[in-house]
C-alpha cells in the first residue's frame, strides 16, 4: 500500500469512527499512537487530523492535541440554520436537473439505511442518513453547493451522534422514500416541503444529550475500522 493510500486510510478510518460515535466527543488523538496505529508518519497523521478539523469533527487544542469535536447545543443550531438553505437550494436544482438514471442509487442507498437500521446498527444508520443527503448536494451539480452541504451534513451527523435521542429509523428511511418520489415527479414545490420537515424532525431528535460511554482503547477501536475501510 502506497504511503498517500495509507494515509487516506488513517482520515477514513478516524472519520467513521467518530461519526459512528465509537470514539466520542472529547476523546485525545495523540499523534504518536495514531503514526503507530496506522504505520504512518507524524506529518500524515497531521495531514488527517487537519482535514477532519476542516470538517468540524476535531478540535485542535492549544498543546496541538487532538480530541473529537464536542459541538455545543448553540453550535449544533448554527449548523442547522444553515443546513436547512442549503438543502432547499439542493432540492430545487435536483428537481429541476432531475434524471430517471438517479433513481435506482438513491433507492439503493436508502435500502442500505433500512438495512442497518433493521440491524440495530443506530450509528451506521445516521452516517448512511447523512450520506443520502451528500448525494442528492452532488446531484445537483454545483459542486460548491456539494462541498458546502457535505460539510454541514458531516457536521449535522456527529451532533446527532452526540445529542440525538433514541429513535426510530423507519421514520428517516420512509422521508427519505417520499423526497425521492417528490423529486422523479420534479414536484419542487412537494419535495420542498418535505426536505423542510424532514430537517425540523432531524433537527428535534438532535435535543436530549445522552450520557458518556467509559473510557476506550484507542488501538482496537481503530483497527477494527482500519480493516473496515481497507475491505471497502
Ligand atoms: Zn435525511
């Protein structure tokens, strides 16, 4: 495996790991165990760090420690707020551009999600949650717009990771059915209207903060998600 590929490994691995909360809010990233986990140098494991910062998934502290990202609940609105223009802007273009193609891999992708929900896998469901918004942000083909709306949705997944309350997922996964019909009709005016519920119903279940899980071992957290990004 080339150097750059591993690397790539270390910022998906860590990246699922947090959205998927097995490494929680607060948790130290120290760049040591990290060079050594993933057979890379400091100067690529900063690189990965520095690229999840970029998405709101860590912070850096002032001794240039890593720890995931603890949004506040004001932060969590902040991002919200934002979420809700872009995403409306999203499903006006897509509407618009709409293409029978685009259907069968929204479908299947939203299968996936009620496959993991099914499963009980709570966190891989909202990962995949989010993600089918990432998708619908590049079918709209501003690639701005797509960079944008997958920054604030990565974002929007690690606080309902962190806030969210236990809920039903069939719920998600049958909004998620319904945009999709709204969109092949090119029903703007409907699909609007559900993305907008649907994001105030996210929006609730990012309420109730839950409680902390114990203290974790870095190292076996890691390569269990190593192994599950290099399989991919
Ligand atoms: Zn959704």
């Amino acid at each position: 495996m080339r150097l750059s590929q591993k690397a790539d490994v270390a910022y998906l691995a860590l990246r699922q790991a947090i959205m998927e909360q097995a490494l929680t809010p607060a948790t130290k990233l120290p760049e040591d165990p990290l060079a050594e986990q993933f057979q890379i140098s400091r100067t690529l494991v900063r690189a990965a760090l520095a690229r999840l910062a970029s998405e709101g998934l860590i912070e850096m502290g002032n001794k240039r420690t890593a720890t995931v990202a603890q949004p506040s609940l004001d932060e969590a609105r902040a991002v919200f707020e934002v979420r809700r223009c872009l995403e409306a802007e999203v499903v006006r273009l897509v509407c618009q551009r709409w293409q029978p193609a685009w259907r069968a891999p929204l479908e299947a992708h939203v299968s996936q999600e009620q496959a993991a929900a099914a499963a009980g896998q709570a966190n891989v469901s909202i990962r995949l949650a989010g993600e089918f918004h990432t998708l619908l942000g590049e079918l709209s083909g501003n690639p701005l717009l797509t960079r944008y709306l997958s920054e604030v949705t990565t974002r929007c997944s690690l606080i309902l990771a962190v806030y969210g309350r236990p809920h039903s997922s069939d719920c998600a996964v049958n909004e998620h059915r319904q945009l999709i019909d709204a969109l092949a009709r090119q029903d703007a005016a409907e699909a609007t209207r559900l993305m907008a519920s649907h994001l105030e119903g996210i929006e609730q279940r990012a309420l109730l903060p839950r409680g902390r899980r114990d203290e974790q071992d870095l190292g076996s957290i890691l390569s269990q998600y190593t192994r599950s990004v290099e399989s991919r």
